[in-house]
C-alpha cells in the first residue's frame, strides 16, 4: 500500500501540501489537475490523520513563529515604570511631561504622558496590565502590532482628554492598559458568543479592567475620559485583529 506522503501534491500557486484527489487548492483557489484519481479502497482512512496532523503542525509554527518572550510589551512596561520613579522624586515634573491643562501646541505631551504618573500604586496596576495583556497580544499578532495598540490607545485616549476635559488633567498608563485589555479580550468574547469554550480567562480580564476603570478614584492624574478613550479604541482594534 502506498505511503501517507503519497496521497498529498504541493500546490504550484501557494506551496501548500493538499490531498491528490481534489482538482482545485483548498488554500488558493488554483487549480490542480483537470479530474481527481480514482480514490482506491482503504485510501481514505489512511489519508484522514496525517491531514489532521498537517494542520496541527501548521498551527503550531505559527504560534510559534514570534518570540516567546514579548519584548515590545515588557519594554513598554518598564518604561512606563522608570518614568514614574522619575517623576516621583521631582526630577520630572507633571506639567512638563504630562496633559496637565491646555497643550498649547505641545503636542508631544500626548505622548510622553502615558509614561509618567506620580502614583505607584496606579503605576503598579497600569504596568502590570500592559506587560501582561500587551505580552498576549504580543505573542498571537507580533511585537509590530502589540506596540501599534499600545501607541494608538495610549494617544488617543490621552486626546480625547485634552479635547473634552476643560481642565485636563491626564497622567499615566490607563488609556493604553485599558486598551490593550480591550484589544485582547474581542476574540475570546466571540468565541464565547459562537457558543465554543474560550481560550482564555474573561475573569480575569474583567478584574484588571475594574481595577483600572476605578482607579481615578484613588489617584486624581488617572483620567476616566483618557481610560474610556483607550478603551474605546482597544475595543475597535480588537474587533479588526479578530476579523484576520
């Protein structure tokens, strides 16, 4: 009997691995061959596993294909750490780096305010949520991705502060935490919807969420509209990552 390699061709068009029965590539599209071989009896059963193992396989390179450790994300984290260890001892002050009322051009500030806040509590929170759900990002999408939805919630919401706040007052890590929060947790929240078991903790999520949504509670730089704003904008990037 033939080997199970035997009953596979590689497609001219896309280089995928295909069973030699079918006349057109389940991947691309193209066609393969004008009519299908006969299939010969005991053929079927055979085929059957190392298809499925085929794609186990695929799947597995591709979750392998980024670095286990996330680097943009823990980079992101640290950074966001080092900036409130600055700004604690005066070396740094608010209005300098952060939305602290009107930009008066200094739009700059938009940025560099997501890495400084003068509570270490609120720092604690914001830096564990962004190396741990920017690291899930990270690892499914690449650090490309993970950075680019750190760099769009954390401005944005920072933004819509300074636009809508008539005071602004907006320091530290929540927009671009809640953000990221919101860019992971689409997917599981859709697979939950389909009726199938979610691959990750939604709890969990919702905790560190909660956390962060009541955190301009205890420190006054936290902005709800910057939180609302990330989180906003994390919820629409997720539902983008989501449709690849």
């Amino acid at each position: 009997m033939p080997e199970a390699t035997d009953l596979f061709v590689v497609c001219r068009s896309c280089g995928a691995e295909v069973s030699k029965y079918v006349t057109e590539c389940p991947y691309c599209g193209s066609r393969m061959q004008q009519r299908a071989p006969k299939i010969a009896r005991g053929q079927i059963a055979a085929s059957g596993k190392p298809k499925r193992q085929r794609k186990r396989r695929q799947r597995s390179r591709a979750e392998l294909s980024w670095p286990n450790q996330p680097i943009v994300s823990i980079t992101l984290a640290t950074a966001c750490a080092v900036g409130a260890v600055l700004l604690v001892p005066g070396v740094l002050t608010a209005s300098q780096v952060g939305v602290v009322g009107q930009l008066d051009g200094q739009w700059w500030r938009l940025v560099t305010t997501s890495f400084f806040a003068d509570n270490l509590w609120y720092t604690a929170a914001s830096v564990v949520a962004i190396a741990l759900f920017g690291g899930l990002i990270e690892r499914q999408h690449g650090p490309i991705v993970a950075g680019a939805c750190f760099a769009i919630c954390a401005v944005g919401g920072m933004a819509a502060a300074a636009g809508l706040e008539s005071i602004p007052l907006a320091l530290g890590g929540n927009a671009a935490a809640l953000g990221l929060i919101g860019a992971w947790v689409v997917s599981p929240v859709v697979e939950t919807r389909r009726g199938e078991q979610p691959s990750a903790d939604l709890i969990g999520a919702a905790v560190c969420a909660a956390v962060l949504v009541l955190m301009p509670l205890a420190a006054v730089e936290a902005s709800s509209t910057a939180g609302a704003g990330g989180l906003v904008i994390g919820l629409v990037a997720g539902a983008i990552l989501a449709r690849r």
